[in-house]
C-alpha cells in the first residue's frame, strides 16, 4: 500500500506545483504584454495625432500662399492696366490693350472647352465598313 500512496502522491504533487507554477507564471507575463501593447498603441496614436497636425500645416500654408498668389495675381493686373493707361500712344491703343487685360469687362466671349459629342469610348481600331475590306487586309487602301 505504501507503494501506491507514493505511486499516487508524487503525481499529485507534481500537478500541484506546475499549477501553483503556471498561475505564478500567468499572473506576471501577462501584465507585460498588455504594457507592451499599451505602449505600441500610444505610439500609434502619437504618430498619427503627429500626421493629423503636419496635414493641417499643409493646408494652412497651401491657403496661405494661394492668397499671396491672387494678391500678387491681382497686383500684377493692377500695374499692367496703369502702364496701359500712361503708356499707350492714343485712346484706340489704349482700349486694345486694357480689353486683352480684362476681357471679361470687355464683353468678349470667353473660349469655352465642348463637351465630347458621343458618348461612346474611343476605339482602338478603324471600324470596318460592310462590305469593305478591313484594316488587317492585303487590299486594304489600295486604289483598283
């Protein structure tokens, strides 16, 4: 009997011990990679809250300079209509010159872009006439 009881007992203290081991283990290395996975996830948030702030400098620099640009724009217009005005021979001139600066107070149509007529995509081939020979044709745009 004493043969079984230590048969039995050593097993069983075995198991014990890894469980009383496993819980130990458990208790600490998971703490570690929730922390782990903390601190990737507030660099992640640092990294974009870094993106979102570069985008909006980027946009607020981009209006920036296109004010200066229509300021300068503007300014441009403005020193080409007075040399036009001081600068030009006779009154004909003078007209000529401030309609080609500002055609839209000249009353001139401005060119505007047609839509396509079809709308049907482009072919990548010439279509074929019935009754024709085609483009892959041995006769084809020969006179008879």
């Amino acid at each position: 009997m004493e043969q079984t009881l230590t048969a039995w007992l050593l097993p069983t203290l075995t198991l014990l011990a890894g469980l009383a081991i496993g819980f130990v283990v458990a208790r600490l290395l998971p703490s570690a990679a929730p922390n782990r996975t903390q601190r990737q996830l507030d660099e992640l948030q640092e990294r974009f809250d870094t993106y979102q702030r570069e985008v909006v400098t980027h946009f607020n620099t981009t209006a920036s300079l296109v004010k200066k640009l229509t300021q300068s724009y503007q300014e441009v217009q403005e020193h080409l209509s007075e040399g036009a005005n001081r600068l030009a021979l006779d009154e004909i001139t003078r007209q000529r010159l401030l309609a080609a600066l500002h055609p839209e107070e000249a009353g001139a149509p401005r060119e505007r872009l047609t839509p396509p007529r079809s709308e049907e995509a482009p072919k990548d081939y010439a279509p074929k006439v019935p009754n024709e020979p085609g483009t892959l044709d041995v006769t084809f745009g020969l006179k008879k």
